[in-house]
C-alpha cells in the first residue's frame, strides 16, 4: 500500500500561522520536503522548524533563482521521481508550501506529476493576500467589490488595465518589479490608495509609504494592495 501525499499550506511566515490540521499531519509524516534555492535555507523549513517532531527524513527540493541556469521543470521531475519512491514504500510525504498550495504554490506542479497514481491530500493555508491585509489593517475588499491579483512581472499595459477594471488588487512578486510598478501606481494617480508591505508576519515585516520604498532593496515577497475608492469607502458602509 503507498503512502499518501500531502500538500501542506504553511502560512506567510509567522510559524503561529499554521493550521491545527496541517500541524497533525507534518508532525506524523515520514518524510518532509520543501522548496529551497541552490544554496542556502529554506524559507519554508525555516517557518515550520519550530513544529518539527524530530526523526523525520528532509527532502529539500533545489530550485534555480533563474530558470537560465535549469529549467524548473527538470527540477520537479526529479523531486516528482524522488517523492514517489517514498511513496512506493509506503511512506506518508508532506510537502510545504509558503502560503497556500494553490495559490502560486510550487505543490501545484507535483500535485500534476503525482496525483494520478498516489493519493493526495491538500491542505490550504492563510494566504500572503489575507496577511498582508490583516498586516497593513487595510481590508482588501467589502461587500460587491471585485478584487484583483496581478502578478508583477505583467507589462505595464496589462497591468494598467487590470487596474482600471476593477476595484481592489493586490500586486504580488514585486521584487525587481517594484520600482516600475510604483512609478505605474504614481502616473495612474492611484498611489495615494495604496499600501506597502514586505514580508508580511515575518520577523522582518516592513510597512512602508510608497514614496519611503528603496527601489534597490524591494524584496519577491513584497506586495502593495490598492483600493480605487481607498479607507474611506470602508467606513462609508459601516456608517
């Protein structure tokens, strides 16, 4: 009998941001992967290590900051290849994933390469969109209001687009993007009803003016959330 496969949300950074369900199951698992860059730590181990039972085989999964050096497809191949091992040997594989699995979560691609065989469970995790809000104190949207995710790396003119056709958005994957995604915000005349935020629940958390960001030092996971009708359409309802 195989093991199961279970794809674990581990929240934004604050180890206390981990659901009870996904605490149970990392704890009881055989086998613990997570993505890691080429060298150094890994983010996600380093949310859950205050959780960890001890005993467990670690599977850290390598990825390239640039997918020059290799593609990430091979990279999930191999992990795909090294988790059904285990799975084949009957062992129960959690594998952790900042944020939530389905949200831009790096699960998803294993989810693809091994779900048809084994069984997979997923467990869904607090969002770095409801932390950061919950963070910056600064509600993402009320009542009929659209909200929009827009990744970053998008041009200009998609992303203008996406902000004139909605109510809400929350810009994620700043990083080397933040400087022209703020000077974006600034010719829309949109900036005034944003907010900034990096590394939310983190120890390191930042909340800053759009106008105090160092363009040099904007981190991946950076985000600003912009409302077109800004705090006061919040109090308006609640009036």
């Amino acid at each position: 009998m195989s093991g199961t496969l279970y794809g674990l949300g581990i929240g934004p950074g604050d180890p206390d941001l981990i659901t009870l369900k996904a605490l149970r199951l990392l704890q009881a698992a055989d086998v613990v992967a997570y993505p890691a860059p080429e060298q150094g730590d890994s983010l996600a181990r380093r949310i859950v290590a205050p959780h960890l039972s001890g005993g467990q085989t670690e599977l850290a999964i390598r990825m390239p900051l640039s997918v020059a050096r290799f593609p990430a497809q091979a990279v999930y191949e191999q992990a795909a290849g090294d988790l059904a091992a285990h799975l084949k040997a009957g062992r129960n594989v959690a594998v952790l994933c900042e944020g939530d699995p389905f949200l831009y979560g790096s699960f998803m691609y294993l989810f693809g390469r091994l779900s048809e065989e084994f069984p997979v469970e997923i467990v869904p995790g607090v969002s770095s969109l409801t932390a950061c809000a919950a963070a910056l104190q600064y509600p993402l949207v009320s009542r009929n209001d659209v909200l929009t995710v827009i990744p970053a790396p998008l041009d200009d003119e998609t992303i203008a687009h996406k902000l004139l056709h909605t109510d809400a958005a929350a810009i994620l994957k700043l990083g080397r993007h933040g400087p022209r995604v703020i000077e974006l915000l600034n010719r829309l005349h949109l900036a005034d009803r944003a907010r900034y935020i990096e590394r939310a629940t983190m120890a390191e958390q930042r909340i800053l003016p759009l106008s105090e960001v160092d363009p040099t030092a904007i981190p991946y996971f950076a985000m600003i959330v912009v409302h077109r009708k800004g705090q006061q359409h919040f109090m308006e309802f609640g009036a």
